[in-house]
C-alpha cells in the first residue's frame, strides 16, 4: 500500500513538473530573448476578419496563450500567478502599448506589433515564430474577449513623425520632466526610485513599478524617441502613466522624449570584464571612490534562476555592471545595480555574489554556473545588506551600512559550505545611493587556501557569473537573478622593454636623418647647368 501511494505521488509530481514546465516554455524564452527585442512598427496586410478567421484564431489562442491569459482571456491562466507584472486582462481595457487615445483599446495593428515584438520587462515574448496569417487570427479571437471593440468606432491614430534630438531639445526636456514631476515615480535620475514608486498600484489594485529610465532594453513598445513620444502622448491605461496629450504641446512632447532617450543606457554585448592593472596607489575600498573611473564598466543581463526551487520566473534585477582593478597585491571589483528602495528584512535582505571556478579550466569545461557541480568547486563571494535587531522586521537601512561579505564553496544548491573564520580573505562594503547598490570585493591575487580559493593570474581567461538577491521581491536562496560564465582578464603591464625599443627607434631614426642631412651638406646635388 505505500509503495502503491508512493508511485502515486511520485507520477503526480512528474505529471505536475511537466504541467509547469509545459506552461512556463514560453516564459523562458521570454528570458532568453529579453535583451534581443526589436520593436516592429511595419505590419503586413490583414487577413478578412470573418467567423472562419476568429475560429482559427481560437485554435491559436488555446495552443500559444490561455496559460497564461486564461482560458476566458482574464489573465487568470495556472502560470499567472509566478508572473510579474501579471498577464494581460483582455476582458478588461488594460492594453499598454497603443497608437490610440488614453482610455481607447488599440487597433489591429497595435495588436499584432506587440505579438510579434512582445513587451519588454514582462514575460510576453515575441511570437514572430508562427506565421503572419496566425498572429491575425489570434487578434481577431482576442478581440471578442471584449466587448469595446464593437462599440468603438476606429480611433484617431497618433501620428508619430520623426523630431532630430538636439542639446536645446534635450535641455528643454530636463525642465519639462522636473516640471511635470515624472520623477515623483521615475525618480531624479529616472531610476523609477521615485519616492511615489512603492505606493503605486494599478486602476485594479495590482502594484505597479514605475520604469527605469535607464534601461532602454525594459522600455515597453519600443525606446527610440518616437516610441518614448507615443507612449508620453497616448499613456498606458489603467496605470498611473497617464497621457500627457493635453497638458503638452507636440513640441514639448518630443523635448521629453528626447531627454528621456538621452537618460538610457545601451546594453553592452562584450563577454570579458577587463581588469586594469593599478600602476601606482591602493585599490578603492569605497564604492564612490574616483579611482573606479579608470576601470571600463560591462553590463551583464541576468534571468531568474529557473533550476532549483525557489524558482524567479520574473526577476526584479535584471542587469548589473561591473568593473574591476588590480595591482601587485590584490584585485577589487565595483558591482552596482538599480534597486529602487533599501528595503532589508532578516531573511529578505539585498545580495550579490561573484562566482569562480576554484581551478582556472585549462580547456572550456567548467562548473556548472549555477553554484558548481560535482565535478567543479566553486569559490563565492556573497555581500549581504545591513540589518541589525531593532530596526523592525522590515526597515529601510542607513545607505551608508557597509554590509557583511562572506566566503563560501559550493558544488552544487545543495552543496554550500561557509569558509572558516581564518579563511575569510574578501574584503568590501555597499553603498545605496539615489536608488543604485554600488558593491566593492577586495581580496589578495592570491591566498593559502589553493583548494577552496580561486588563484587570480595574469593574463589568463577566468571564469566569473553573478547571482543578485532583492529582498524587497522577496528573493532569498535560490530565488534569485543570475548570469551563465563570463570572463575576467587581467590586462598584462605594458613592459618597460616597449618604452626603450620606441626610444632606440626614435634615436636611430634621428640619427639617420642627421646622417642623411649632413650628407647632403657635403655631397650637394649638382645642377642641371653644371652637367652641361
């Protein structure tokens, strides 16, 4: 009998995994092309929409999308409720990114844009993967969800014509963004730290996160100026981003686009951190130090961790950047990433770690990223936030709390293991600043402990991925955003031999001109006459 209930349970568990899986396919690739998203302004001619074109489009739906907008189109589908911002509502007009009035639903062209775009910073992927005939069909289905599409007449279209971005342009977009006050939610630096942020909810109740300026890859339709001018003009409904049609003028609109096109940074595509060397002076401690200016900065995408449980199907963090130092001694890196509050709790408190390999791979196996394997140790340095007893169960730390860093081991989730206290060789602390963590790691290039600490070299590729834990979503072990490997590469001094070979060059090359001259003085090029 209970080897009877547990085959049972143990088919049901497997029936159950695969259910999970089945429905969150989608979402991975979501993740997987997060950083790749073009959004696609140019549409093909419509297919007729007649009854045969919506019951194809029903077949469509049920195959592609009720998992997650539910059978009925009510974003209620059984992978909803691991998804942040949830699936769209059909039944309701909570459609974004529209060509249309605030408060309109969009049209058919809208619709099939964000099919095959998707929408960035969501777990709506792109489905330019089935064909055009299929994208129209599914819209005219999802069309009957609601019943405003037959009651609307065609809505006017915004026009969305092309304004060159000048520095008189930008600068009059800085005054128009103070005096509008966007950075209420987007904050001052358009980190969406805006003090209004936390409180900020949906027309339905649902939190809302106000964007990060910054990061042009998170911007939903688009982040050129003119998808940013379209979404200033038309706003998103039911959202707190209203339309701002009315309170300013089309030039005024393109000066704010503009500006806010000018706040995002671009993701960079490069897979070696550069770690330059120090010459002169100590490696930073602190993380506001100018000394850090030196080091080229990389932007790493990161995903939720989706392997073990507690599986991130929808990470807070999604990027970080990270630069690094050395000298004859040590090396230090600086990690920084947006994290809109400071909010730290005795299990849920902001994290970041840096994971190597304890032995550099000679060929291009290596551990496992995700917290080594079996096969391959792993060396951790994992920063936590300050909280102390006393602050309340939930508090917002001082920024200027260094933080706790500690060294561990890994060979596996279920493999960790503390190093001892004399072995604790990581040095750093944490800055919060204006809605940014900023993180420096300090150790020695080398330490006594060869087997359970990486042994940094010059010159060589070393392997590196990051793990980053916000504990204002609740991250805390597994549930995390992580990366696959990259690579550090301390950058080799220049040796001293290179100064003199360009010195002898320039003395024999002064040296021969001085010849060739004082030749010429004594030997002078007769004339033509003279040959006569």
């Amino acid at each position: 009998m209970i080897k009877l209930f547990k085959s049972k349970v143990i088919n049901f568990s497997l029936i159950a995994f695969g259910i999970v899986a089945f429905c969150k396919a989608d979402m991975v690739e979501a993740q997987a092309s997060h950083f790749f998203r073009t959004y696609k302004r140019e549409t093909p001619q419509k297919l007729p929409e007649d009854q045969n074109a919506v019951a194809e489009g029903k077949k469509v739906y049920e195959k592609r999308c009720w998992y997650c907008h539910g059978i009925t189109g009510t974003g209620d589908g059984p992978s909803s409720r691991t998804m942040f911002p949830r699936p769209r509502n059909f039944t309701r007009n909570e459609f974004k990114v529209r060509s249309t009035p605030f408060g309109s639903v969009p049209t058919d062209e809208d619709l099939f844009r964000i099919i095959t775009s998707g929408i960035e910073g969501t777990a709506m992927p792109f489905w330019s993967t089935i064909s055009e005939a299929e994208r129209w069909q599914v819209i005219y289905y999802i069309k009957t969800f609601n019943e405003q599409f037959k009651k609307e007449t065609a809505p006017a279209v915004l026009s969305v014509e092309s304004a060159v971005a000048t520095q008189e342009s930008i600068d009059k977009g800085r005054e128009l963004f103070k005096q509008v006050k966007c950075f209420n939610c987007h904050g001052e630096e358009g980190r969406g730290n805006g003090p209004l942020t936390v409180a900020l909810q949906t027309q339905w109740g649902m939190p809302y996160r106000a964007r990060d300026l910054t990061q042009s890859w998170n911007y939903k339709g688009g982040s050129t100026a003119g998808d940013i001018y379209r979404t200033i003009s038309t706003g998103f409904n039911e959202t707190p981003m209203g339309s701002y049609k009315e309170t300013l003028s089309d030039e005024e609109r393109w000066s704010l686009a503009h500006y806010v096109e000018s706040l995002s940074k671009k993701m960079a595509s490069d897979v070696v951190v550069k770690v330059k060397l120090l010459e002169e002076g100590e490696l930073p401690d602190h993380p506001a130090d100018e000394v850090w200016g030196l080091a080229a900065p990389l932007e790493i995408p990161l995903a939720g961790q989706i392997v073990a449980h507690p599986r991130l199907w929808e990470p807070a963090i999604d990027s970080m950047m990270i630069r690094g130092l050395y000298n004859d001694r040590e090396i230090a890196f600086l990690v920084e990433w947006d994290d809109r509050t400071n909010l730290q709790e005795d299990i849920f408190r902001d994290a970041v770690s840096l994971q190597f390999p304890v032995k550099i791979p000679e060929s291009l196996k290596k551990p496992y990223f995700g917290m080594g394997d079996s096969g391959g140790v792993v060396n951790l340095w994992q920063w936590k936030a300050c909280w102390k007893e006393g602050f309340g169960s939930i508090a917002e730390m001082p920024a200027n709390e260094p933080g706790e860093i500690v060294e561990l081991n890994a060979k596996g989730f279920k493999k960790i293991s503390i190093q001892s206290p004399e072995n604790q060789d990581v040095m750093g602390e944490g800055l919060h600043d204006n809605g940014r963590w900023k993180v420096v790691f300090k150790r020695p290039l080398k330490t006594e402990d060869g087997k359970k600490d990486i042994q940094f070299e010059i010159g060589k590729l070393i392997p590196i991925a990051f793990a980053v834990w916000d504990g204002s979503n609740g991250d805390a072990g597994s549930q995390k955003s992580v990366s696959s490997w990259y690579y550090i590469l301390l950058e080799k001094p220049m040796p001293k031999t290179v100064f003199v070979y360009v010195l002898v060059a320039v003395v024999m090359g002064a040296s021969v001109e001085l010849w060739f001259l004082a030749r010429l003085r004594r030997f002078p090029p007769k004339s033509e006459e003279e040959d006569q």
